[in-house]
C-alpha cells in the first residue's frame, strides 16, 4: 500500500537535520499498556547532547500490537506496518546509531491508535524536526488484522477522485474562512500564496491520511504553504463525514461496507 504523509511545512518525509555537532547520544525504553486493547506502547528516549541546539532529547513513542488469535509472524508484520521501521525506514535501534552518529532524525515522533475494530487497526504518526527542515508530518496506517496488510483509499472508495471531489465541497469553506482568519492577521501574506496556488484542492492522495471512527470517516487537510511561510501554516482542517454520506461511494467488497454495516 501507498502512505502519504502530511507535511505542514513543506519538507521530505523522513529528515535528517545535519550540520549540528552532536556530542553524545545514549537510548533508554520503557512501556506502558492500554488496558481495554490488545496493544502496548513502546517509548525510547535518544538524549542529545548538541551546541546551540533547543533539545536535550528526542523521543520515539509508538503502539505494538500483543495479538489475538494471530501466529507470531503475523503478529510480527503487523508491527512492521503501525511501527518506526514501516514509517521511518529504521528499527529503534538503528535510529539510536543516527543519533549517535551526529544525526538528528526528528525530535519527536509518536504514534497513536486512532482506530480499533472490526478487524482493522489504524495508527496516526505524528513527527517533528528542527533544523535545515523544520516541521510536522502526519501518516496513517490501516492495518486488516487477520491477514496483516494494510488498506488505502483503492480498498475503500470505487472512484477516489469523485470520493475526493465529495469532500472538496465540504472541505473548502472551512478552509477559506481559516485563510480569512489568517490573512486578517497577516495581509502581506495573502497576495503571494495565492499565487502560489494556495489554497489547493482536497485530492486523491489526501484520501491516505483520512482517520476511521465509529459512524463515519474523518477527512484532514493540510494546507501545504511554500516553506518561506511555514511559519504561519495553519494546523490541518479536520472535517466529519458520516458512512450514509460515504457509502454511495464504495462498492461491493469494499472494506468500509465491512466496518460499518
């Protein structure tokens, strides 16, 4: 499955801020449990002892699915997917050799379930840098327990520019009246972002980083502004669509006509 990231401030997915001197960086670990799920959190701290940097740690936080009924290498590639391997493209203890090495992936990034059930496992990733690329990136992984592979907007939607299209008209109120918003407080900005394009419709691959919930479907939008004004970027719209609104849009076999029927 493809993920799409979310990127309010405009930077590549997975950053490495350079150029920092980086004197020492040590790992520790611990967990804590949900009680009501199958699933733990994982929590590592990589302390960074920097010149001129803002942050004496970096911290990675993320669920780990314990399993049900499910064979341990299944088990096992479904973590892959929810956890920093399958999003980051590095093992905890790989990242530690980053930070040890004079790296500095990011500074915080933690993921969280945003859905559970019906046999599906959704996570959000939330993660944050500083340096040469500051910002936030968001991604969402669906995960279909019993088989352990993820879904995308092609599992869910017939047509995914008429899903998106459908949420578009929704969507760009609320993103207008937040560009209004933000123009009443910084005029000079409007002129030059609306010639960059902004605001950008909500697309196809908007659809990736959509978030499950009980009755229906929570669609973000990420305004995407050139990095020369990320600083005044908005936080990512969220808009709530219920499933009779969203079920025209599926087919049969979709795995939302599964979760909500």
């Amino acid at each position: 499955m493809k993920h799409i990231t979310i990127w309010s401030k405009d930077q590549p997915r997975y950053l490495l801020a350079v150029g920092l001197t980086i004197l020492l960086a040590l790992s520790c670990s611990s967990q804590k449990t949900y009680t009501a799920l199958p699933i733990s959190m994982a929590k590592h701290e990589f302390k960074i002892l920097a010149q001129d940097y803002p942050f004496t740690k970096a911290v990675l936080e993320y669920p780990v699915f314990k399993g049900i009924s499910q064979s341990k290498i299944l088990v096992e590639q479904i973590n892959y997917h929810i956890g920093p391997e399958g999003i980051l493209g590095k093992k905890p203890d790989e990242l530690e050799k980053d930070f040890i090495d004079g790296l500095v992936p990011f500074t915080s990034a933690k993921a969280e379930v945003v859905y559970y059930g019906k046999g599906f496992l959704q996570v959000l990733w939330t993660v944050e840098s500083i340096g040469a690329y500051s910002g936030t990136s968001r991604t969402t992984v669906l995960v279909e327990l019993e088989k352990g592979i993820t879904h995308g907007p092609e599992s869910m939607f017939e047509d995914d520019l008429a899903m998106a299209r459908f949420v578009d008209k929704q969507m760009m109120p609320l993103v207008e009246k937040a560009l209004a918003d933000l123009y009443a407080a910084h005029p000079d900005a409007e002129a030059q972002l609306s010639d960059a394009g902004i605001p950008l419709p909500y697309g196809p691959d908007d659809l990736f980083n959509l978030q499950l919930e009980d009755g229906g479907i929570r669609f973000l939008y990420s305004f995407k502004f050139p990095q020369s004004y990320n600083a005044i970027e908005p936080d990512p719209l969220v808009l709530f669509i219920p499933w009779k609104d969203i079920e025209p849009f599926t087919y049969e076999g979709s795995i939302l006509k599964r979760i909500y029927n």
